[in-house]
C-alpha cells in the first residue's frame, strides 16, 4: 500500500473533489447548477447529482499537492482514526458517515416518490437484496435550497384532502369518505387501494382528472403538477395520483427541510444541497422509471398526517447557520453567499468544508498551509488538526461534521 506521508496531508486542509451522476431527472447542460461544478461542456448531458463524500459508489477523490489523487474511502481506510477520531472512526466502521450531495431537477421530469428504510428495516432489505439496497444502513437527510424547490414531503392534513376530493372526484377511486374518521388507516387504505388499481386502473384515473383539469380548468398547485408530470410519465404512473394525497411545499433558500425515515417524499424542482447518512438505500413507488418495490413502500411508510415545517438555522460561534435535526450522522451549518472571513476549529471532530461561487480559502492557523476551493470543490479538515481561516470570496461555503458524539477524539 502506497501511504502518503502523514505529516505532510495532516498539517492542513486536504483539498477533496467530489463525483458527478447523471439521471433523466437532472437538469440539462448548462442549466444544470453541477454545470459548472465539473466545468462541464457537454449541452446534452442530464447533470442530476455531485456527490461529494465516501460512499463506495461513487467516492469523493483526494486531491495531493504532488497532482496524485486516491479516493476518498480508500483514504479514510487507510487514516480513518488520523482524520474521524477513534469514537467516529470504531463507531462508523472506518467510513464517513455522511454524504454531502448537490441536486439539479429538472421540473419536467422531477425525482420519484420514495421513502428511506430506519435502521432495522435497511438492516432487513440489505440483508434480503443487497444488490438493490446496497447498505445495511438509514438515510435520514436534509435539503437546503438554493433556488426555491417545490418538494412532496409525507400525507396531507384532512381538510385538504376532502378539497382535493371536491376538486377531483375521480379520487374516491381510492380515498373513501367514510375513512375520513379512521386515523392513519385513511392513509394507509388510500395508499393500498392506489397500488391495487393496476394496469387498466391508473390510467382510467389519470385520463379522467387530465380531462377535468382541461374542460373545467381547474386550477390549484396540484393540478399544475399533475399537468405537468402527466407529460412526462403518461397514464400509468400511480405517483400521479399519489401526489394528490400527499403535502404539497415550496421552501426557500435559508431554510431546511428534514426528511426522517419512511416519510414518502419526492423532490419535484428546484437546486438544493443535502447532507444525509452515507446510505443509498431508497425505495421508490412512482414518478420513475426505475425499479418500485410496491410492497416495501406500503408496508414501512408512515400514514399519518404531518405539517411540513421547514428548520430554521440558529447561527453558532463559527458564525455558520446549523441546521440541528435528529441525525447522528450528521450536522451541516453554511454561510451565505458573500465575502468574509470565519475561524473554524476541528477540537471537537472532522470537519468537511464544500465551496459554492467563485473561490474560498481554507488556511490552518497552526501551519499556514492553505487550499483554495473552485465551485463544488472541498476541503477535509481531520479531527483535532487546530483552527482554520476560511475566507469567502463571493463564494458559500457548507460545513458539515458528525453530530451525535461531540467528545470524539
Ligand atoms: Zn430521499
């Protein structure tokens, strides 16, 4: 094993870039916000996702000063304790336990309607299939926008659904008005009998609502989505109906959305930033061409009602704006696109640092080294390695570190 001399790579930040994934949800070209992350030129690829972590599907690469570059888990396995910390590094299997990733979606096509496994189901579901749900682990995550995203995030409140029901009704196909009083079951009996329709039923469905909206013009924000995405995905795709039974959001840049575990959910537009555990277990049930897994989605999702309330950061000593959720994989605070200085230490954990905009400078205080960040690029900044000056040149810079073991040396 070729190791690189450690004195050198832990004395200062260790520049880090990330990888690009491509999809038929991504935006084209040079719309896309990875456009010019990866400099791309290329005006007919569907730039979707830049990934920038461990995962070992598409790892972040270490950038040396010497223009060698190793990737980022091979890196960590090699100096996980050096750069996590030994609690971090023992309790998360030498790995980085969070991904932090850049979306573009393009608003024809939107992301599917999916929900993440908690712990003991993905534990279940890897164990079971491994080749479609490629980790033992959750992935709860958050989104932070950087252009308003519309989002569909878990099931609506009652009154809401008895509008869409007035509005619509062809949906008592699947939501009965005597469930109205039957809690979460309401939900659950909409959800089932959706999936039950089938072949011939989804369409009848979706043709009969299409020609509604267009004799009657009906107007709401769920007919504008349906009318949409009913371009792209034809008659059969059952997310189409399914979006009408689910809260429908806009949130704005400078606030985050949390998604838990089993809340069906489906990014429709919109670019955003997301930290989440480093997991890629998803199970989809509409709005894809990809693989659904129907019965899994059925089974794990949460039916009850729920308000989506977007998190509002609280600025900390750093001067970055955290957003605290429940996840102990991860904690993500940024600051603003701007100019400015701010100080950052790594005395409590491993801290990575990914630039957006023109350039930042992360420089240790201890050693003087220093990296400058392009658009989308990063820097590691290993446990315990003293205090860092970042400074922003029209530029945001995104912090992220684990959360839920402070003490972590
Ligand atoms: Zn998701």
């Amino acid at each position: 094993m070729d190791l690189k001399p450690i004195v050198d790579i832990f004395s200062g930040p260790i520049r880090v870039r990330g990888g690009v994934k491509t999809s038929s949800w991504g935006k084209v070209g040079s719309s896309s916000r990875i456009s010019s992350i990866v400099s791309s030129t290329d005006e007919t690829a569907r730039l979707a996702e830049y990934w920038l972590g461990a995962h070992e599907s598409l790892p972040a690469h270490v950038l040396f000063e010497d223009g060698s570059v190793q990737a980022l888990d091979s890196f960590l396995r090699d100096h996980a304790v050096r750069v996590l910390g030994e609690s971090v590094a023992r309790r998360y299997h030498n790995e980085l336990p969070f991904l932090l990733k850049v979306l573009s979606i393009n608003p024809e096509h939107g992301l599917s309607i999916q929900a993440h496994p908690d712990l003991e189901l993905a534990r279940r579901l890897h164990a079971q299939a491994p080749s479609r749900y490629p980790d033992p682990c959750h992935k709860p995550e958050i989104g932070l926008p950087l252009t308003p995203v519309t989002l569909l995030y878990g099931f609506k409140a009652r009154e809401r659904l008895r509008e869409m029901l007035d509005l619509f009704p062809e949906l008592r196909a699947i939501v009965h008005e005597d469930e109205f009083d039957q809690g979460s079951e309401l939900f659950r009996s909409a959800f089932s009998k959706l999936f039950a329709l089938g072949r011939d039923g989804v369409p009848a469905v979706v043709t009969a609502i299409a020609s509604r909206i267009k004799r009657d013009g009906v107007r709401c924000p769920e007919a504008e989505v349906f009318s949409r995405l009913h371009l792209q995905y034809g008659d059969s795709d059952e997310g189409l109906l399914a979006l009408f039974l689910m809260n429908l959001v806009s949130i704005q840049p400078g606030e985050g959305i949390f998604i838990p575990a089993n809340l069906p959910h489906a990014y429709l537009d919109g670019d955003l930033v997301e930290c989440m555990a480093c997991s890629d277990n998803v199970v989809r049930a509409g709005l894809t061409p990809k693989v659904k897994d129907v019965a899994t989605l059925i089974e794990m999702v949460t039916y009850s009602s729920i308000a989506p309330v977007p998190i509002v950061p609280v600025k900390d000593e750093e001067g970055f704006l955290v957003f605290t959720t429940p996840a102990e994989e991860f904690e993500v605070g940024y600051v603003a696109q701007g100019s400015g200085s701010y100080c950052i230490s790594t005395d409590l954990g491993a801290r990575v640092l990914m630039s957006l905009g023109e350039k930042s400078v992360v420089r240790s205080l201890a050693t003087g080294r220093l990296v400058e960040l392009s658009d989308g690029e990063a820097a590691l900044l290993p446990i315990q390695s003293g205090s860092f000056e970042v400074i922003c040149q029209n530029s945001s810079v995104y912090r992220a570190g684990v959360a839920g073991i402070p003490n972590a040396g």
